[in-house]
C-alpha cells in the first residue's frame, strides 16, 4: 500500500473515530431528553388539568 493510501486509510480511520464519539454524544443526550421527558410526565400525572379546557 503507498503512502498516500495508507495516509487516506488513517484519515478515513479518524473520521470514523470521531463520527462514533459523536454518535454517543447524540446517544448520551437522548436518553438524558427522555429522561426529562420521564421526569415530566410524573410532575403532570399529579397536575389537575381540568381546568385547562373551561
């Protein structure tokens, strides 16, 4: 393999690195949402919203 391809593979390498460390930022931060979500609907089950359509 030349240098110029080994060069391309390395790039290629790091690329793919950094796509997955975002990937599992995306991920980390989408169960942190949900989790607010989750968080949410237990503040609301306790929330009369009758009221809300008068």
């Amino acid at each position: 393999m030349s240098d110029t391809r080994a060069e391309e593979f390395a790039r290629a390498i790091d690329c793919l690195k950094s796509c997955q460390a975002a990937l599992k930022r995306a991920a980390e931060a989408s169960a942190a949402a949900a989790d607010e979500f989750r968080k949410l609907g237990d503040v609301l089950k306790g929330v009369d919203l009758s009221a809300v359509n008068e």
